[in-house]
C-alpha cells in the first residue's frame, strides 16, 4: 500500500510509478529537497514541454524572476519596476563549435531573458544556452553558468549546465509551491519574494551542506 506521500506526489506532480522517500534526521532543508526532486523525476515519464519548463524555471531561478508567471514585473535596488520575460526553444543542433562537445549527449535548449525598464527605455537581453544531462552526471555543477568568446567575436556566449532529474523535479516543486501561495486566502508574514528566494537557494548546488543552514534560516524570518 502506498503511504500518504508517495499518493501525493502521484496526484500532484503526475508521477506514474512510486517509490519511498527516506528521510533522516541528518538530513537539511536542501537535501530533503533534493531527495524529493529526485524521487519525482525518477517516477515520472516526462515530455520536451517539461523540459521546456523546467529550463524557464531554471533561468528565472538564476535571475530573480518569479516563476509561474508569463510576465511578471520585479523592482530592482532602487525599487523601480521592470517587466520580465522568459523564452525558451529547443536547439536542434549546435553552432558553436566549442559547445559541440560539451553538448554532446545532452539536451539543448535556448533560453532568452528579457527585463525591460518600465519607466523608461532601457532594456537587457541575454541569451544561454543550457545543457540538461539526462545521465545526471554534472554532479554539484548543476546550475553553473558560464561564458566564453568565440575567437570570431567580441560578444560573449553564455551557457549553463544542469542535472535533467534536478531541473524537472526542482520545476515541479517550485511551481506547485508558489501556486499554493498565490492561491491562499491565508495572510504570510513574507512575501512571493521571499519564498521564491527560498526556493531558488534550495535548487543551487552551492547550497548544499549544514553550513549554509544560517541562509535559510535568514530567509525564513524575513532578515
């Protein structure tokens, strides 16, 4: 008989077969996180639209844009608005010749992120190519991004390296926890912000470990 977790993670996350979910007391917020990522990736049967959302959720994540939502506005540092944008499209092959090998084996993807300037005319565009290893072997580089110059270019290239099972369980948990949020009647000492902060932390390898308690901890008192 399935216990009361693994019938939720079917209902919720569309997961077609169940396996347990161990938690232990040595366990972080991060890992127990991670175990549920995992474990939804693992018994699920996933399609290119949950790829294609989960690198949106992974480029919102490295940004600050909030996840869940087509268009959303941010304010930067002088709290200023911004309209943001995500659009993400499979690569079916690779131009770049450094990327070839590196991608090799890999599902690529276009991601382009947009923050236009409310109040005025200034506008960002950047562009990342992300790599998702349906292997799972980047290990704690998944969420790394980089840049190099191609040798007939003075432009940049970005790209970015990722886990399959991490950006599809991750997007699925993300996801569905803000939509609890912004569907609640229930009045939060914290904002979308916060928790979306939360939540992206906890999708970065680099946050892995008990020392990095003291983050999620600031987080969740609102400092």
């Amino acid at each position: 008989m399935e216990n009361q977790l693994t019938s939720l993670l079917k209902k919720k996350y569309g997961t077609t077969t169940s396996s347990p979910v161990v938690f232990t007391d040595k366990d972080t917020l991060y890992t127990a996180f991670r175990k549920l990522a995992d474990n939804i990736y693992k018994n699920g049967s996933w399609t290119q639209e949950d790829e294609l959302r989960a690198v949106d959720t992974f480029i919102r994540n490295r940004y600050g844009y909030p996840v869940g939502l087509e268009k959303a506005i941010v304010l930067n540092g002088n709290g200023q608005p911004w309209s943001t944008e995500v659009k993400v499209s499979p690569v079916e092959e690779v131009e770049s010749i450094f990327l070839r090998s590196k991608a090799e084996g890999k599902s690529v993807y276009s991601a382009t992120a947009t923050r236009k300037e409310i109040n005025g005319s200034e506008e960002h565009v950047k562009t990342i190519n992300v790599l998702l290893d349906p292997t799972n072997k980047n290990g704690t580089k998944h969420g790394e991004f980089y840049y190099f110059t191609p040798s007939s270019s003075k432009d940049p290239e970005y790209y970015a390296l990722g886990n399959m099972n991490r950006a599809i369980g991750y997007d699925k948990l993300q996801r569905d926890i803000l939509k609890e949020f912004d569907d609640s009647d229930q009045e939060w000492k914290f904002e979308r912000r916060d928790l979306e902060r939360l939540l992206e932390q906890l999708s970065i390898a680099n946050y892995t470990g008990k020392r990095m308690l003291i983050c999620f901890k600031k987080i969740l008192m609102g400092n």
